[in-house]
C-alpha cells in the first residue's frame, strides 16, 4: 500500500482501475512471462536429455542384478529408446510441459503472496489509523499524540505497543517540483515524511527487512538511515526516481511543494533505497523538518498534514480493542479517524482486481492444467498408434500388457516430472542464485522481475507432483489403449 502520485494535488489523475485495463495488463505481463520461460525451456534442453541418458546409464547398471530387478531395468529401459526415437517430438513436449509449469507457478506464486499480504497475523499486527471519510486521509497533528494518549489511558498494559517510540510511524504526504514553472514527471518527486529511525523498524513489513534485501543492500539502508538522522535535511530517494529525475547520490535539490503553499526545501541526497526493495519510485524525508517548514510559512495554519498513522501491536485482540476506541467519534471527531489492519487496507485496495484475481485462479490455472494433459495425451496417442506392430513383437517375446502399459506411462511420466521439476526448480532457485553471484562479485544489475520475484519453497516439490499427475492423467488413456493391442490384428495387417 503505497501513495503514489496521483495522490498529490495537481500533478495527475488516478488509472482507471477497470476490470479491462487490468486484463490488458495481465495479458502483456503473462505474455512476457510465457517469452521468458520459452527461452529457459529450450536452453534447460541439454540439462533434460543429460539428466535422461545418466538415468538410462544407472538402469543399465542394474541389469546384471537378480530379477525381478534385473528384468523390470531392463523393460522400462526401452522407455528411454523409445524417448530417442523421435527427439523433437519429446523436446517439443518437454519445452510444453516446462513453459506451462512454469506459468503455473508464476501465477500460484502471485495468488500466495497476494493471500500472505491480505492475511492478518496473530501477532506484531500492523494497523494504520486514517481519515474515515476523506481521500487522501488528511489529519490534524494532534492526532497522534492524541493517539498516544488514547493507548495510554484507554488500554491495558498488556494491549499496548511493547515500544511507542519503534512501533509507532507517521507518514505525511509531501509532493514537489524541481521547477515550478515546468512540471514534469522528470523533475517531479513525491517524499514521505517520516521518522528515520521507523524505517529500519516499521519498514520491515513492507519489503525492508534483512529478508527481503541482500545483506549489502540491508548495509547500505542502514549507512543511509544513519546519515538522515544526522542533518534535517538529508534524504532517501529510490534508484528509479533518481534515474528518472537525472540525479545520483551526493546531489543537492531544492523541492517546491505541490500541495502546501510557499512551502520550500533544500535537501541532499544522502542514499538510495536499494535496487531489490519495492521503494525504487519513493523518497522519504524527515518529519521533523516539514513539522518546522509548516510552522515558519503563513498559509499553512489550517493543513492537516497527518495522512496515515502506522502502530504496530502485540496481537490481533490488541489491535480490536485499539480500533474500538479510534472508530468512536467521541474519541476523534474532527475529522472522524478509522483503525483498520494493513491487510484489510490493501484487500481494499486489490478489490477492483477481485475478478481478475478470480478467474485466473479458477479459470486460468485449471485451464493450463487441462493443456498440459491434452499435451501429453495428444503425443503418447500419437507415439502409440506408431509402435503398434513393436508392442505386438514385444508381447510375442513373453512382455505382459502391464509391462507395455508401464513403458508408455513412464515415458508420459519421466517427461512430466523432468518438465515439472526443472520448470519449478529455476523459478525458485534463479532469484536466489542471481543475488548470491551479485553478493560475490559486487554486481549492480537488474535482471527482469528476478530481483524482486521470490517464489514459495512449496513449488519445489508441486512442480514434480504436477508433472506426475500430468504423465499419468494425460497418458491413461493411450497406455490402457496400448495394453489391448491384439497380436493377430496387427500381423494380419502386415504385408
């Protein structure tokens, strides 16, 4: 949940948050996403026939032992001879199986953060305190020590924030203009105005924790908290808003305000959020100095510079007890405040999207399932309906129906699997792998959404429980057909 600036007056209008326009960009982002994994698929094709002829290799080895060992290797290993007869007909496979995987598991990966976000949390519950009637919230100053003095009296020890100082943050929207006479988003930048010390410990939450950066990127937060605190008038500011304003690190500004009159900063550049965390558009500045500003500029008596209020408590009947209080207009009347929990606040703000978000879990995801079994059911039919006249030989050499069944489902299965496995494993193990090498070597690069994209450690072992299902459930049907494959009727056909 982050302003953006559609929220600073006079600088643009809020996007059109319509059920077509983010389907035109789901598709253009699955559209991207399906390019990518195509790419991977087909260079993960050496990784896939190794992984088959070292697995064909172990059979071998274990042919020489007792049966029924020895003589069950020995059978499923025409499954591997019957995989290189036709190699495109199984990369194309396997390429299918993988991108679709792959689809999957960027879609359950958003679907899971989407339910992390929106889910409550028993304990260290963040809630945001806001204008109930007003967009954007706008409240007196009072308001928070006002707060302070609500949880002091009106609850009990036990429900209270373990540490007000650490667990209670105050953000005051502060949008300005490099130029006043030609406003541009090049020299447009939008700033929160905080306390430095709450970014290390109420920004965790929300993508700046030692978790969610590298440890060089965690380090250098840190030097730039530090380094706000020193000077009133040292700032933050994400990388990307850097690059798109022209400035770097070390840089001095004057910023005209938008939204407040004759209000004006001179600020230094004293860091940059790091490349990974989600803040690359944002700035923060201290709420000390726009508290000061305010007060030494006429025009400015009757602001309500307050727009949301963050308090952190130690559990969720902490936080029902606190929202009773706030949402009695006894307590905070003028304007009346809400309470709400940060989840409630951002499914608030995904509920234009709820639709979307529906039909591609219910429909979507069922429907790349489906593909992928009319994938493998389409080519083991095809496959099968080739080797008729091999599985009469096969049966006439002493091979029962069940041992031809087996050879056509464990061909369906080892490709699933294999599809499955590599498809889930690069998705979850990629990002990781990418910031470990930029740790080591000192890089400073952005690689399309891997940066940011952290997939959930269930994928890695769904991947190969789907690409089983696939195998079996998509092959059924021509392996049973293979079973029933007539000796006399095949050789009564040969000329």
């Amino acid at each position: 949940m982050f302003p953006g600036f559609e929220q600073v007056q006079g600088i643009s209008t809020a996007p059109d948050p319509s059920l077509l326009q983010g389907a035109v960009y789901a598709a253009a982002i699955f559209s991207l996403v399906l390019f990518i994994l195509t790419i991977f698929a087909v260079a993960s094709l050496p990784i896939f026939f190794g992984a088959m002829f070292l697995l064909e290799l172990v059979l071998k080895g274990l042919n020489n032992l007792g049966d029924p060992i020895g003589k069950t290797t020995k059978v499923f290993g025409l499954v591997f001879r019957n995989m290189r007869r036709n190699l495109l007909r199984t990369a194309l496979t396997y390429v299918a199986l993988f991108v679709l995987t792959g689809m999957l598991t960027f879609i359950y990966s958003i679907v899971d953060f989407l339910g992390k976000i929106t889910q409550d949390k028993e304990d260290n519950v963040q809630v945001i305190m806001t204008e109930r009637f007003g967009a954007p919230s706008q409240m007196p100053r009072g308001y928070v020590e006002k707060l302070k003095g609500v949880m002091e009296a009106k609850l009990p020890p036990e429900a209270r924030p373990r540490n007000i100082e650490t667990d209670l943050m105050v953000w005051s929207f502060v949008g300005g203009s490099l130029d006043l006479e030609k406003r541009t988003q090049e020299n447009t930048i939008f700033l929160l105005a905080l306390e430095p010390s709450c970014i290390l410990t109420m920004l965790d939450y929300q993508g700046l924790s030692k978790d969610d950066l590298s440890a060089e990127g965690y380090r250098e937060l840190e030097l730039s908290v530090k380094a706000m605190q020193e000077d009133k008038r040292n700032i933050i500011v994400g990388r990307e808003r850097l690059e798109i304003m022209g400035k770097s690190v070390g840089d001095t500004i004057k910023v005209y305000s938008l939204g407040y009159k004759d209000l004006i900063f001179e600020f230094k550049i004293v860091g940059s959020y790091p490349q990974e965390s989600r803040w690359g558009k944002s700035a923060t500045m201290r709420l000390d100095y726009f508290n000061a500003s305010l007060d030494t500029t006429k025009g400015n008596a009757e602001i309500r510079p307050v727009n949301l209020v963050w308090v952190r408590m130690p559990n969720k009947a902490a936080y029902e007890q606190l929202a009773t209080v706030v949402n009695d207009p006894a307590n905070f009347s003028g304007p009346q405040a809400k309470m709400e929990t940060a989840s409630a606040a951002i499914g608030s703000f995904l509920e234009p999207l709820k639709d979307i978000f529906w039909g591609i879990k219910f429909l979507v995801m069922p429907a790349i399932v489906v593909i992928m079994c009319l994938v493998v059911s389409i080519t083991i039919t095809i496959s099968v309906r080739e080797r008729r006249t091999e599985m009469a030989v096969l049966k006439v050499l002493g091979f029962l129906p069940w041992h031809v069944m087996g050879m056509i489902l464990a061909e369906a299965i080892l490709i699933g699997v294999m599809g499955g496995m590599l498809s889930t494993w690069l998705v979850y193990f990629a990002p990781r792998g990418i910031e470990v090498m930029k740790e080591a070597f000192g890089l400073k690069i952005q690689i399309a959404f891997f940066n940011n994209f952290k997939a959930p450690m269930a994928i890695v072992y769904y991947g190969p429980m789907l690409g089983t299902m696939v195998g079996i459930i998509g092959s059924i049907v021509p392996a049973w057909s293979s079973r029933r494959v007539k000796v006399s009727e095949v050789f009564a056909q040969v000329t």
